[in-house]
C-alpha cells in the first residue's frame, strides 16, 4: 500500500527565464506542500504576454522544471568553519550572515580591491545594475567583471570572420 499524497496547492508564478539574456518571460506551475511548505516548480510554459517571446520558450526554458526537480540538487545551504573542514548543512538565513560577516572582515582589514565581483551576463538589467551599486557604490570597488566579455570574445571574433562585423546580424 502506497502512501496517500501529501495535500498541497498550485500556484503559477510569472518570472523570466533565467538561461540567457534575452530575457523570455515564463509561467512556473508550482506546487506548496502544506505540511512543510516545500515549494516545487512542476511546470513551466512561456508567457504569452511578454513581449520578449510571446509565450515561445525554447528548449531549455520549456525544459526548466525538469532541471529543477532532476536528482542532487542542493537543498539548503552549506558553511565550513574553516577550509579543511567538511561543509555542514545550515539554515540559509544563518549562512547569508555568516558570509556577510566574512566579507565584511575582510573588506575592513584588506580594503575594498580585496573583494571582486565575477557577475553572469544571464543577470537581467535590475540585477546587473544591483551587482555594480554593490560592487562600485557599497564596497567601493572597480574589481567587477562579467562572463559576458569572455563569452563575446569569440562570438565577435567568429562574427568578424565569417560575416564581416563583430557584432550579429540584424536577422540570422
């Protein structure tokens, strides 16, 4: 005899794709488990009133939900006390102060060019411009950079080649 499912509820949640820069809106189907308020994306489909994709996803952005219900994902947080020492599972909360703590003791004792930012040009505009104020306004540092310019390199440079002009064209 199997094991009656745990009751829960579905909400949808209107987000944007977070694999690439262009921005694609979704709608994640997502289910709360009741009992322990466990949140699960069971589905995912495009927004049709977004106007970067019009309810068109490609196939990882129509594939999101599998990826984020596949096997070993992390599902809380870890923290090591030192670097030799095993990661211990910790509520996210206590691990966010705790590296906050971190970084401020550092940003004191070393001075701002310490701390770098490495950012992902998948960070929508706001996010993309929260990570400057952080990294430029708040700890008063220029050492931030994006994977985007290492990405493009080559792109431009195959651009270049095989098109004659380092950016895409207007229609591929």
């Amino acid at each position: 005899m199997t094991a009656p499912n745990p009751p829960s509820t579905t909400d949808t949640v209107r987000t944007v794709c977070s694999y690439c820069g262009v921005g694609c809106g979704m709608l994640l189907d997502v289910t709360i488990d009741t009992g322990t308020g466990r949140r699960t994306v069971v589905k995912a489909s495009g927004d049709k009133a977004h106007p970067a994709n019009r309810g068109r996803l490609c196939t990882k952005g129509a594939t999101h939900a599998d990826l984020l219900a596949a096997p070993g994902r992390l599902g809380t947080a870890l923290v090591r006390t030192a670097r030799d020492e095993p990661a211990v599972p910790t509520d996210v909360d206590a691990a966010v102060t705790a590296v906050a703590r971190r970084l401020r003791a550092i940003l004191e004792e070393h001075g701002p060019d310490a701390l770098s930012f490495y950012v992902s040009g998948q960070m929508s505009l706001e996010a993309q411009y929260l990570a400057n104020k952080l990294a430029k306004g708040f700890v008063r540092t220029n050492q931030i950079e994006s994977n985007s310019r290492l990405c493009m390199a080559s792109a431009g440079t195959g651009y270049k080649l095989s098109l004659g002009a380092d950016g895409p064209p207007g229609s591929y």
